[in-house]
C-alpha cells in the first residue's frame, strides 16, 4: 500500500481496488453478514444507509462497482490505518498552510460581539475569530500572485470582499464540529451565566471567556489535535482554502484582460477601478467556483457599474439573448428586455440586472403580461425548474439570468429499463401532456409538501409568497461567538424573492392579474406561430445553439444541499468510512433497478463532485445524446432519449391553438388552485377567527355539497380524447411526500374522489358524465386483451389506500351507489382487477400500512366475497405477519414503529382482525391481538391520546395528532371496526371514549380535508358516536360527540363563507389550495357534507377501506365467484 493511498476517502479506495467484473470471480455477492464480520455494526449501517432491509440491493452495490469480498477487505483494512498524507498532494499543502497561519497570529484580538442578524450584518459566523489569521494570510497570499496585472486598478476592498467568502466557507464547513468540541469544553451552568453578562444583571452583551480560551488553543494547536477528531475536515479545509486561491486568482486574471471587452460591451472604462465583489450568489461547482457580481468605479464617475461574472461556458446565454432580440425584431409587441452578453473561454460576463419593483397597478399590469409572454417563451424552449432565484423582476419586465434550465433534454426512465418491476406509474396519455406542459417550466404556482409541514411551500417564480414581514424568525445561533452560543430561532431579515414586482407585506398579484397574464401568454405564441419557420428551418434561431454546451444537474440541488449538511456533521468527519457512508445514499435510486442500469457510472461522477463539496453538475452537447462525465470518465453513452433542441423544435411545429389552448388551461388550473388571502395576512393567522355558527339544515348540507361538485366541474382539465384530471397535491407513491401536477386516479387524492361525490348526485345528467370521465382510465384498464396492463396496474402502484386498494374500494362503491348503466362494467372491472392481482405483487410490497400497502388491501379483497380474494387477502396478511416485529408492530425502511390508522398499528390490526375472523384462521387474530397490546402500551393517559412518533426524538417529549391519519380520531375508528370480533373487549369501549372526549374538546382545526382537517374530525364522530359499538358508553359522551359533530361543520362552513367561499385544503404561505382529491380535498370534504344529511355507512366504508361494517362482518359486495389461483 503506497502512503498516498492511506489518506483517500472510502470512494477513492473503492475504485482503486475494484476489479473488472468481466475478470472478477464472484462466486458470492457480499452479503451484510460479510460486512458485520469484517466490522461490526457496517453491515447494518451500509444497509440502512442505500436500502433499509432490503439486503438483495446491498449485493448490487457492490457487484455492480465490480468489488468482490477480497477487494473489500483491502478497502477496510485501509481505512483503518492511521491517515498519513502525502505533502505533494495539493489539499494537504493548503491545510499545512492555513495550520501555520492559526499557529503564527493565535493571540490576534476577537472581532467585537455583535448581538443581532441585521441587514448591514447579516451572516452568522459561528467561531469566525478562529479562522481571522487564516483568512488575512490567504488574502496576502492572494495579492501577492496577483502583483504582475498590468491593466486594472483592484481596491482593497476587493481583497476584503474575497477574504469574507473564505470565512464564509470556512465556517459553514467547520461549524458542527467545533460547536459540539465547545460544548465538551464549556461547563455545565456557562450558557445561563454567559447570558447574564459581565454584571450579572443580563442587560449587557454575554460573557466570551470560555469562547475566547477555546479560539486561542485551537489556534496555538494549529488545529492539530481537533482535526485528530475530525481527520475528513482535514481535506475539507484544505480543498475549499485552494480552490478559493485558485477560483479568484483565475477570476482577476480574466478582469484585468478583460479590459476591452468590459468597456466595449459593458462600458466599464479603463480607468475605472475594481471596487468590490459580491460571491455566494450561486451553489459551489466545479472546484469550489461561484458567480460574482463586480463592482467597478473610479472617483469622478457619478455611479458605478456592475457586470456579472458567471464561471461557465456561456454560449447558450448568448444565443438565447439572440433570440429574445429576434422576437423583437420580428413583433409589433413591445420589446422584451434582452441583456449583453460577453463569452469568453469557458466564462463570460452578463449585463447585471437590478431587482425593481413596479411603481403602480398600470406598471404591474404590463410586468404580467409581459411575464405571460416571456412564460410562452421558455416553455417553447424548454424551460424547467424556474424557480425564484433564476428570475429577476425589473420595472415591468421579468429576466431569466440563468439560462442552465433551458432546452432540457428528455431523459429514458433507465432504473425502469434495467428493472423487471417498473419503478413509476403508468402514465395517461393526459398526465404525459402535462408533463411536457407549461408546468415544468416552474414559473407557474407549484408547491412542495414532505412530511409533517403542514403548510405547502411555493418556490417558483410567479408564484412564491412576498414575506409579510421585514423580519422572520429561522433557525440560527444564539449568543454567536460567547460562551452562551446555542442553537435557536433568530429573527433575521427578510428575503424579497427577486421574481416578483411587489414588496414586503404586498400580496402576489398573479391571481388579480390572470387574465393579462394569459393575454400575454396567447401573444407571444401567436407570433411563434406566425414566424415559426424563422426557428425551425435550417440555419434558424433554434440552430444557433447547435453544439453547445450546456449544464445539467440531475436532481434537485435541496437533495445535494441536505446530503452535504450530513457530510458535515461531527460523527461523519470523525472517520472517511462514516464519510463515505453517508454519500451511500446517493445509490438508492440507482439500486431500485434489479440490473446494472445504463448510467451506473453517474453514481461514481457524483461522488467525485460531493468530496469536493461541490453540488454535481454535468456539462453536455446541446443537441447530442451522451452524457460526459468528470475526472476522465468514460461518457454514458444513450444517456438523452430526446435532446432539448430537438424537443423545442417540436413543440413550436406543432404549436396550434388548440395546443396554446389546452396550455392556458393549464395555466388557469394552478392558478386557480391558489386562493389568495387579503394583503398582509397569513392564513393561519385565521384558523381560529371568530364567526358567528348556525346548524345547518338538511337543504342546507345539501345544497353546499352540491356546490362542491360545481366547482370541481369547473377545475377540470381535459383533452381532446375526453380523458379529465385536475391539478392538486397528491401522495406520493411512498406514503409521505406530497407533490403538486396531475391527481391521477388515486382515492386519497385523485379524481376518483370526485366520482364518489358525482355518484350522489348521479340522477343528474351533468354528473352521470363526470363519472364516466373519471371512470375512463380504470374501466380501459377493464377491457378484453388488456391482461398486460392489469398486470402493470397492480405491479406499478401502491397496494393500499393511496394506490390499487383505494382504487378497488372505488369501484366497489361506485358498482353499488353508481349510476344503473355503469353497474355491469364495474362489477366486470372488479373481477378483472383481482383476477390480475399476483400473489408476487404482494410479497413484493414495501408499503405494508393502511395507505401504501398490503393492510390496505386486505378490506377491499374480503368485500369482493370471492374465493380467490379471500386467498389473496390471507397472502396479504401472510406478508404482514413476516414482517411484524418482536413487539407487535411494524416498522418501515428502519424508521420507528408508528401508531394510528393510516401508517400506525390501529390500521393494521383491524385487517388482520377482519381477515383472521373471516377466514378462520387463528394467527391472523393472533397477530392483532400482539398490535393491539403493543398500541395499548403506549397509550398517554394524560393527554387521552396515542403519540406520534414521525419526528420522534429520544430527549424530547411526545407529541400528537388528533386526526384520521395519526391520533385519537383514526384509533377511535378502528376500534369500532373490531366490534364483533374476538378482539372487542371493555377496554376498546374506554378507548373509544377516551378518544371522543379528546375530539369533542379540540379547537377547530386549520385545515377541513378528511385526513388531517375540520371534516374527517367530524365525521369520525358522527360515525363513532352512532354505531352500535357505542351503546355502552355515557349518554352525555355520545350525545357530546354528535353535536360537536354537527358544530365542526357548520363552523367550517361558516368560516369558508367569511373567507370567501372556500373550505380550506392544504393551506400554503400565503394561500389555500383548492385540491380535488377525497382525503386532501373537495370530493372528501362534499362527501362529508352528505354522511351529516344521510348519515349512511357510505362514508366510513372510504374512511377505513371497508373494514368496519354495524353487523361486524365484511359486507361482500355483489359480484360473482371467482376461481381459486391464490397460492
């Protein structure tokens, strides 16, 4: 082993020691017990690091790297030698030289303390004063290589502005790991002392004597023994130290030669002095590279000049400025602005853009229109991800300053070519439209909801929300740089997203301004149309970008930000086996193939860029097919299906109106969907407003549902084929993450929903035709010789509530309540649907709960009443009970077991109840009865709740849901549903009352949809409170629960009439979102209008996928036997 080798990362070792995998002898694949035998514990943390307990992707890993056991061994047997780094290597040269700088000032003064985040300060800087020396020697440095310029003037202030972005990267790198060194060296009770100050009384600024004793020994050790702790932080210092040196000293070098292109393009005069430079305003690439702005000025100038500078090829920059100024050569319209563009050898300088706002409502008027052409634009040449940062509002124009998300290529699905299970849905040939619509190019409303944040957030362009406020409270430090340091919640200045032409506390004008928005939009694709051969012909304006290269990055830049944030924590800088595990994660979408997919080696290029702690990028030909990659690798050849040249070229041939029509729709939908509030007010400052409540009559219950129906008729989408969706927030296909485009079919979310409420109104001709709208894609699926696409169907999506089971349940409703002519070809398409369903489909389930998996499946397939389903049901609930763990609970991809209804116990012991009752088999109950005890356990008595563990931490108090989906109400659900059956006992009686009197007492919630809001609260205890599992409990309790039950509606009711008409959905920043779905939205919240006025067991059949019926057995739904295949 050659001393070089004993400081690579894990990466590094792995790719040395690899071996071809056409000359490798594998005779086994690694498996986690190798792994726990070479190092104890690796096994399980590889694991769970690319793939919690699915160990066959663990033997991918490294079978596809072309490592075998042996080459391993050699790995870990490196990695735990002690790091020795060669002094040739450049990092290691730059950290030598920031330890002697620490060394040689380490009794330089601390900076003053400074107590708040103000405009004029506002970066926190936690443990600046350690890396001061430093920085001042890179600085000097820095000038010194820099004495030979010859042709422009560079201010200190230069200097100073460079030093800062060091510090700046020095201490986001380092912060952690100093912050927890700090902690083990202040002592208990420093915190609360230090932020008394100096005279105890708390009014002066904290006390830095440990801080201070801490700076200077770190500095005196020049970091010797800290980085003997951190040994990976090492690298990090000294890789971010020389590409500062490099990326800046290569930056002036180019100002100064620049000089005549500076002052021909962007009259910046010879004379006239590089006064200041502005970094971070991009994410790290390349070596550490970022966007600066320049300042340039001299004294008798009256204002300055900013340029600029950009550290990347910008031919495609210049050719579509080209563009921007064709169009206006050839239009009657008013001019887009159109910015000067100078492009040298692999960088270039842009005209800068100053951020205005408009001055009046004719000026804003004219910015959304033009805003709706410049939007016609980048969707013809495909736009995506424009988000509020690569925009700038200026006066009455909209300018995209960053052209990287232009002509962006259609990429193959290639996990799903290398997989023998698809990996994504099925598409419609309508949700296909949307996706190459004007909705990618994320100018429109689009929003973001993950886990448990209960409001959606909306990042793009036209139509983030203004901050209400000029300060906002996020996470920062308090008592920065004193011995009282700490993590807290700080208030800061606000951020004005430089996309829009309001200000602070101003309300986003994109709903007041639709029709001149869609106006522009029409315009400016009219005159594509009338000059469409000017871009299509050859030699035309979309030819210009021939064999440019372009940028892309091939996935969200939060994805690599939050990967990086953990490169940086303390236990992952501690060793470059932790390190490397971290950066693991970046395989799993590569390992959901069950092949080698064909862009593997993308991993291994990635990894390169993030151990320089650059966010990955990938540089290819415009018009090309062929992805290369970093370092020398070998390019993924086929890696584009389409290039975004040619796509482009596409779209504007075949532009029409009918194609500008179906766009505007498009546009109209998310719009649409935004329900704005009035100026300066967060909707959630009005969940609990005040209004007056009246019980709402029969007509009157009615009547709302009806309107429901009315405006999810009017939010419809559709095609020229008669295929309908809506836009809204849908689950996603692991149960957690929300996303914003096309519902999909899907019960939770989708227009399923919509054809659920249609049916009640099914005597009325407009709705008999929704539902068959809604129908088409599932009853196609139905039809003779479409065995393939059942089979895809089922093996496509999730088995539960969100999925194939939401779905299934459906049908069966629709097949009973529906409209008489629809009843044949659903009770056809139920049959066929299960006749479809694979015994492997299920084992192969990863879901497991109530809303993704198997558990909520096993209610639909007893309903169906058919042998074959019962069969199915019992391998549903064979599958659940090899995965329940040693305590009765079941855990998803390692997390922490959860309680509750949708994802928690409650939803699966009530299948395995139903199942074990219906068929007769004794472990099914078994197995319940361990859930039940282990829900039971944890039940909080004092707050008459169960917890939920989603964001668990160990030294923290429990929280709670009190909700369908996690909490008393979904609980109090199932325990109805196991009325009847061996498992109903006098403690499922006091845990349904227990639950009632927590609901009955909670405020009105801020949202209304059944799985989290106002509604499904309500109904729950409309439905709870009236069954016969209910005739044992106190009168006054029941009683209590039914006319809270009724008050919860009308005052949600009443609140939407305050509020304009609208019951709330998911709410966002700054607006509700209008949503169809049955759980999240509309459809769910009519239905719920109607179980008040029917009070029928339609509604609590969706709310607990069919398991909980008054005569305490599965209600078969009507359709014929079905032949046993179930193995």
């Amino acid at each position: 082993m050659t001393e070089s080798k004993k400081s690579l990362s894990l990466h590094q070792l792995m790719n040395a020691e690899k071996v071809s995998v056409a000359d490798s002898t594998f005779k086994t694949s690694i498996t986690r017990d190798d792994l726990e035998e070479l190092h104890l514990g690796l096994g399980d943390a590889w694991l769970d690091a690319i793939a919690p307990q699915e160990c066959e992707k663990l033997e991918r890993r490294f079978a596809w790297s072309g490592l075998d056991r042996k080459a391993l061994c050699s790995v870990l047997d490196q990695l735990d030698q002690p790091i020795e780094s060669s002094s040739s290597e450049l990092w290691f040269q730059e950290l030598t030289f920031l330890q002697a700088a620490l060394c040689s000032d380490a009794e330089r003064e601390l900076d003053p303390y400074v107590a708040e985040v103000s405009a004029a300060n506002p970066d926190q800087l936690p443990f600046s004063d350690l890396w001061l020396p430093a920085v001042d020697a890179f600085v000097d440095r820095l000038r010194s290589c820099l004495v030979d310029l010859q042709h422009r003037s560079i201010d200190d202030q230069v200097y100073r502005s460079l030093g800062r972005s060091l510090l700046i990267r020095l201490t986001n790198i380092s912060e952690q790991a100093l912050f927890e060194q700090f902690n083990l060296q202040r002592p208990p009770g420093a915190i609360l002392l230090a932020h008394l100050g100096g005279d105890g009384d708390g009014e002066g600024p904290p006390i830095r004597e440990y801080y201070e004793r801490f700076i200077r020994e770190q500095r005196r050790d020049g970091l010797a023994t800290f980085l003997e702790t951190f040994p990976v932080l090492g690298r990090y210092l000294g890789q971010v130290c020389g590409d500062w040196q490099r990326a800046n000293e290569t930056l002036l070098r180019r100002i100064d030669a620049d000089t005549h292109a500076l002052q021909q393009l962007f009259d910046v005069e010879p004379a006239m002095a590089l006064s200041e430079i502005h970094q971070g305003l991009s994410d790290p690439h390349n070596h550490g590279q970022v966007v600066s702005i320049l300042k340039f000025a001299e004294a008798t100038h009256c204002a300055p000049i900013q340029v600029v500078y950009k550290p990347k090829d910008m031919g495609v920059d210049f050719v579509y400025q080209q563009a921007i100024e064709h169009l206006n050569n050839v239009s009657t319209l008013t001019p887009l602005r159109s910015l000067r563009i100078h492009c040298g050898n692999d960088y270039g300088y842009m005209e800068h853009v100053e951020h205005r706002l408009c001055l009046d409502d004719d000026e804003q008027k004219s910015f959304y229109r033009n805003a709706g052409r410049l939007t016609a634009v980048l969707h013809l040449l495909g736009c995506t991800d424009c988000h509020y940062e690569n925009l700038i509002a200026c006066a009455d124009q909209l300018l995209l300053i960053d052209t990287e998300t232009l002509l962006e290529a259609d990429l193959p699905d290639h996990v799903s070519d290398a997989s023998d299970q698809q990996t994504n849905l099925t598409q419609s040939s309508l949700q296909k439209s949307f996706q190459s619509s004007v909705l990618r190019s994320g100018l429109m409303p689009n929003w973001m909801f993950v886990g448990q944040a209960k409001v959606a957030v909306d990042i793009s362009a036209l139509g983030i929300a203004p901050p209400l406020k000029p300060f906002t409270k996020g996470p920062g430090w308090l008592g920065l740089n004193s011995d009282g340091m700490m993590a807290a919640q700080i208030s800061r200045p606000s951020l004005l997203p430089t996309s829009l032409p309001v200000g602070v506390g101003a309300t986003n004008g994109l709903n007041a301004h639709l029709e001149t928005f869609c106006q522009g939009f029409r315009e400016q694709c009219a005159e594509f149309e009338r000059t469409r051969e000017d871009w299509i012909r050859p030699g035309g304006v979309l030819d210009q970008f021939i064999g440019l290269p372009r940028r892309i990055v091939l996935r969200a830049t939060r994805v690599y930000f939050a990967l990086q944030r953990q490169q940086l924590e303390p236990a992952a800088l501690r060793s470059p086996l932790r390190q490397g595990l971290v950066l693991e994660q970046l395989s799993r979408s590569f390992l959901m193939a069950s092949e080698q997919p064909l862009h593997w080696p993308v991993f291994e290029a990635e990894l390169r860029q993030m151990e320089r702690l650059d966010i990955p990028f990938f540089v290819h030909s415009i018009d090309g097919q062929d992805l290369p990659l970093v370092d020398g690798m070998k390019p993924v050849e086929g890696f584009i299906e389409t290039s975004g040249l040619e796509s482009s070229r596409q779209r504007i041939a075949v532009l029409d109106p009918a194609a500008v029509a179906f766009q505007e729709q498009l546009i109209r939908g998310t719009i649409g969907a935004r329900i704005s509030t009035e100026a300066g007010r967060s909707p959630r400052d009005v969940a609990g407003l005040d209004v007056d409540v009246v019980k709402l009559t029969p007509e009157q219950l009615h009547q709302e549902s009806r309107r429901q129906l009315k405006m999810l008729e009017e939010m419809a989408i559709s095609d020229a084929d008669g295929l309908v969706d809506w836009l809204g927030m849908d689950l996603g296909s692991d149960g957690e993450s929300f996303c914003f485009g096309p519902v999909g079919t899907s019960l939770y979310g989708g227009s399923i929903g919509v054809a659920l409420l249609a049916a009640h109104f099914a005597d009325e001709t407009c709705s008999a035709e929704l539902i068959i709208s809604c129908l088409k894609p599932l009853l196609q699926i139905g039809e003779k010789d479409r065995d393939g696409l059942r089979l895809r169907w089922w093996r496509d999506q999730p088995l539960g509530l969100s999925g194939c089971g939401g779905s299934l349940l459906s049908v069966q409703e629709l097949a009973t309540w529906g409209p008489e002519s629809q009843k044949p070809s659903l009770q056809e398409l139920q049959t066929s649907l299960i006749g479809a369903l694979l015994p492997e489909h299920i084992r192969a389930d990863l879901g497991l709960d109530l809303i993704a998996g198997s558990a909520g499946l096993i209610g639909p397939l007893l309903r169906d009443g058919s042998s074959l389903a019962l069969d199915l049901a019992m391998v549903a609930g064979d599958h659940l009970l090899a995965r329940q763990n040693e305590q009765g609970a079941w855990s998803i991809q390692g997390k922490q077991p959860l309680l509750g209804f949708s994802h928690g116990t409650a939803g699966y012991l009530v299948g395995l109840a139903k199942l074990g009752q219906q068929s007769g088999e004794q472990r099914f109950l078994d197995a319940a009865t361990k859930a039940l005890i282990y829900e039971r356990e944890r039940f909080d008595a004092e707050h008459l709740n169960w917890p939920d563990y989603r964001n668990r931490q160990p030294d923290q108090p429990n929280t709670f849901m009190t909700t369908w989906c996690h909490g008393a109400p979904g609980i109090a659900l199932s325990r109805a549903c196991l009325f009847g059956s061996p498992l109903w006992d006098e403690k499922c009686v006091a845990e349904i009352a227990n639950a009632l009197q927590t609901l009955t007492a909670l405020k009105l919630p801020f949202c209304d949809h059944l799985c989290c809001g106002t509604f499904g609260n309500a109904s729950i205890l409309r439905i709870v409170a009236e069954g016969p599992w209910a005739m044992s409990l106190p009168e006054s309790v029941r009683t209590a629960a039914i006319e809270r039950s009724s008050a919860l509606v009308s005052r949600a009711v009443a609140r939407a009439d305050h509020d304009g008409g609208v019951l709330r959905a998911f709410g966002t920043s700054d607006s509700n979102l209008l949503l169809p779905g049955c759980f999240t939205g509309i459809s769910g919240m009519g239905l719920a209008l109607l179980d008040q006025l029917n009070r029928d067991d339609r509604l609590s059949t969706l709310l607990t996928m069919g398991l909980l019926s008054p005569s305490a057995a599965v209600s078969p739904t009507p359709v014929h036997q079905t032949a046993s295949n179930a193995c």
